[in-house]
C-alpha cells in the first residue's frame, strides 16, 4: 500500500494525473470542437501508455526476454568482457570523474562472475563516449572500481579506444585475438545484449551473454504498474534506442 501511495504522489505522476483530470474536464464541458479535443487527447493517452510500467515491461521482453540470469560462470571460457556505459564527468561540483550506474553495475557483475570459479581475465571496454564530458575512457574508470573490489590488477585488460557497441565488438576481438582466446562471457543490460551479442559474433567471438539487469526477462503485473513513471518511460526509451541501433547496424552490415 505504501509504495502505491509513494508513486501516486510522485511529481510526475501527479502532472499526469490533473493533466488527465483537466483533459477529461474538456470533454465533459464540450467548449471545443471533437476534432480538437482529439487533439489534444490522443497524444496524451499515447503518452501516459508509454509511461506504464506494464507497457514498459512488454518493451523490454521485445529484446530482453530471450537473456535469462545464469547460475554459474562456465569453466571454460577465456576470458569476461564488460561493456562500458555511462560517466559522470568533471563539473563544478564533482572534482572527480566516476562511473555512472549502468557502468558500475556491469563491473559489479562481471565481480560476480569473476569470482565464481578459478581467476579470469576481465576485458573492460569503452573509450570517452561523448567529447564533452570531462572524463577519462570509461575503460579506465571501471579497472580502478574492479581493482577496488578485490580484482587481481594483473586480471584486467584495458581496452579505450571503442566508442560504440559495434567498436566494442571490432577492439575486442583484436584484443582476444592476440592472446588466443576465443570464447568469453558477455556482461551488459538484458536489452542491450541482443545487439551487442549479434555485433561480437559478426566478428567470430563465441559469446556467453551473462546480463547485469534481468528486467524484461520476467512480467509481474501490479496495481502501480497503472501509474505512470519517468522510470517506464525512460526504459521505453532504451528499448527503442535498442531497435533503432539493431536496425541501424543492420543497413550499414555491422551484425
């Protein structure tokens, strides 16, 4: 009861709410004309959908359901490769540069993984993203936070020079190519993991995905599933900019 009264008062569900009450409100006056009301009402509704966590969850099974969490790490692999995400750069009110959380909960994973079975190499990935952040490769960034976590400094290969999932994929198999390997287990979002999976094996890694955020691989309705969320709407979002990037790396031959 608690968390649907927390999200019922929550800014953006509240604007959503008195916007529907006023749009509402509209068509019980009748002041305007129906094509009018059609209008403004249509784009709202298309809206507040796009902000339901059950439409939001049906988004994500779109590209995520096939990526279920695995038990264990295989013992056969060669080595752990994490994606690079986000950074937080430098700015008036952070001296330092650290992980955004899409990045430190991928290394948290690939911790997971490292320490489920014998020490393995880990591959940590990603350049600087985007040139006006103020910040280091992100690569850097997460061999400090792995080695912070108890990582064995020896166990991590730093790759920066990639920007994008497909660059990712083409620095990697450079990088495991020179030392042999040919089988690693893949970390990154459930979503993101189907392009990213399509991209390494484009360029003849065998890839074992092990997904640091399982959401869209499992559907529980509730009632706050009703309300609508910037937190949906945001997933929304990725799950788009998954396609959309699928789509793309499609027509230029990059999976």
């Amino acid at each position: 009861m608690y968390a649907f009264f927390a999200q019922l008062f929550d800014p953006y569900t509240l604007v959503f709410l008195v916007t529907g009450g006023m749009v509402a409100n509209l068509w019980r006056r009748r002041r305007e004309t129906g094509r009018v009301l059609l209008f403004l009402t249509v784009p709202f509704v298309l809206l507040m959908l796009l902000s339901m966590r059950w439409v939001a969850d049906l988004a994500q099974a779109t590209v995520a359901r096939q990526y279920a969490t695995l038990a264990d790490r295989p013992r056969d692999v060669s080595a752990i490769v994490v994606l690079g995400g986000g950074v937080l750069g430098v700015d008036e009110t952070h001296p330092r540069a650290v992980l955004a959380p899409d990045s430190l909960f991928r290394c948290l994973t690939a911790l997971e993984v490292y320490r489920d079975g014998p020490h393995c190499p880990i591959v940590v990935c990603g350049g600087v993203v985007e040139a006006d952040v103020v910040a280091p490769p992100v690569a850097k960034l997460m061999r400090e936070a792995l080695i912070l976590a108890g990582v064995t400094a020896e166990d991590i290969i730093v790759e920066d020079r990639s920007t994008t999932t497909y660059e990712n994929a083409l620095e990697c198999r450079r990088v495991l190519s020179e030392r042999g390997w040919s089988q690693v287990v893949l970390v990154t979002e459930a979503r993101h993991m189907p392009r990213a999976v399509r991209c390494f094996q484009a360029q003849g890694v065998d890839v074992i995905p092990i997904p640091c955020d399982p959401r869209g691989t499992g559907y529980e309705l509730k009632v706050v599933s009703f309300l609508p969320t910037s937190g949906a709407a945001c997933d929304i979002s990725a799950v788009c900019h998954e396609w959309l990037g699928i789509a793309w790396y499609r027509l230029f031959g990059r999976l």
